[in-house]
C-alpha cells in the first residue's frame, strides 16, 4: 500500500504483514523460533557500521552465526564506511543511523544509485518521526529498533530482506500508522521548502546561515518560518525549536532541499 503525506509518498506496511516471529526482545523471551542457518554456495559479505564496538560485535557475530560462508567488515563512523563501500562489494550493509560524523541514511541515498547496491538494514535506538520516514524513502532494506530487536533474530531479518521484502520492528511499524493516521502532520501540512528550512532551525542555523544556503533573502527566510509556526500551531521560536528537535528535524539537516522529497 502506498501512503501519500503531502509531498511525501512511499510505501507502508500493514502491521498484519508483518510476520510475529520478526519480533524478539532482548530479555530473551522469544516469540517462534529463530530461522535455521542460511548456507550459500557463494561468500556473502557484510559491512558493520556503528560508533558504539559493542554493537558492532554484536551484529557482527549475529551475521556470521546466520550465514555461512560469510566476510565480515566493521567501521565505526560515516567516513570510513563511506570508504569500505567504494573500495569493495557487500552484499548487506549493517548500519547505524546516527553516527558521529553524520546520518547514515546519507550512505542508503548515495549508493542506492550504484547497480549493484547492497541491501541496507538500518539500525538505531532513537528513531524519530522524522529519521522513519527518511529510511522508507531511501533504499534501506530493513528498519532495527536496537530497543525491541534481538540479535539473535537478524537471521529473521536477512531471510526478510533478501526475499525482496522490507522488515520492519514492530514498534516501528506503529508509529508509521500513527503517522499515517495523523491529520496534523508535518509531512503532510509543509512544503519541500518549509520541511528542508525546519530541519536547518532544528540544528541552530540562523536565518541568514539558511538564507545564504537556498540563495534567497534572510526575510523570506522569516517569511517561511512564520509560515512553518502557523502551520504547525506554534506560536514562539523557541517551542518550535523544541518541537523540531523532539521531531528529528535536527538528525537530518543534510537532506538536499532541490532533490526529490528525502531522497
């Protein structure tokens, strides 16, 4: 099913699609059991991106226990995974979405453009509204809440994803229904423009700093803002500042506001 939300259109899942043994906890109580070892004739290789070691160990050691033969790579920042990608072929890429250097759905974006891309499963323990919906539009195979995601289960996830099909942990999948549901949206009551000038208040710009990057005059900049406040019920910079924090805007300032909506 395709969902539109103002200038923004990308496919949602129904929760009753989503298959129970996908969720498993991380207090150990399991749903079904875990999916057998998936063995292949050919290497699989798999990049780990994450600041935190534990994490990548983790996911890393969960990949090598659910394929084999398996290669597997760890970065723990944008940059050096940036690197490995344009230095060698994976088939899966695990990663982190907030990185100390950046978004990692930058990475999803980039390389969804090369023919022979990997699937991107993304990964974190904050996923805002904003950081949701930016993932769907990008080429991620797989949304983890680290919260409600076991390790043990990213066998579940790779015979998803590898299937052609999108996974998605549950309480993902809720929220995107309560954004759907939700007639007062951001995403479906701003512009392209209004949402790109939010994401850049969200992370401290001043009207000139946001003026001189879309080449137009601070006080259309403010024009905008007033426009963004009334839309969206505020009536203070500083609530809407807080509100775009709490949101995501903030995460991804780095959407180009001329491409296609979060591509």
């Amino acid at each position: 099913m395709v969902v539109s939300l103002g200038f923004l259109n990308f496919p949602l899942p129904s929760l009753a699609e989503e298959p129970p043994s996908t969720h498993l906890s991380f207090n150990g109580h399991r749903g079904a059991s875990p999916l057998p070892h998936k063995a292949t004739s050919t290497l699989m290789r798999a990049l780990v991106v994450d600041d935190q070691e534990m994490f990548r160990e983790l996911f890393a050691k969960a990949f090598r226990s659910s394929v084999r033969p398996c290669s597997v790579q760890e970065c723990c920042n944008l940059a050096d995974a940036r690197c490995a990608l344009e230095a060698a072929t994976f088939d899966y890429v695990i990663l982190d979405v907030l990185l100390p250097d950046g978004n990692g759905l930058s990475l999803c974006e980039q390389f969804a453009r090369v023919r022979s891309h990997p699937r991107f499963i993304a990964i974190s323990a904050f996923w805002d509204d904003v950081t949701i919906l930016r993932a769907l539009h990008s080429d991620a195979a797989a949304l983890i809440d680290k919260h409600s995601q076991a390790f043990h289960s990213i066998s579940n996830v790779l015979t998803e994803v590898s299937s052609g099909r999108r996974f998605l942990s549950e309480t993902i999948a809720q929220r995107c229904s309560w954004i759907k549901s939700d007639p007062h949206s951001p995403f479906k009551i701003l512009s392209k423009r209004e949402f790109w000038i939010l994401c850049n208040i969200a992370a401290g710009a001043s009207n000139d700093e946001i003026a001189s990057k879309l080449v137009m005059s601070p006080f259309t900049v403010q024009w905008h803002r007033r426009r963004i406040m009334a839309k969206l019920g505020i009536h203070t910079s500083v609530d809407l500042v807080r509100y775009a924090i709490e949101t995501g805007f903030a995460h991804n300032v780095d959407i180009n506001p001329d491409a296609k909506p979060l591509y």
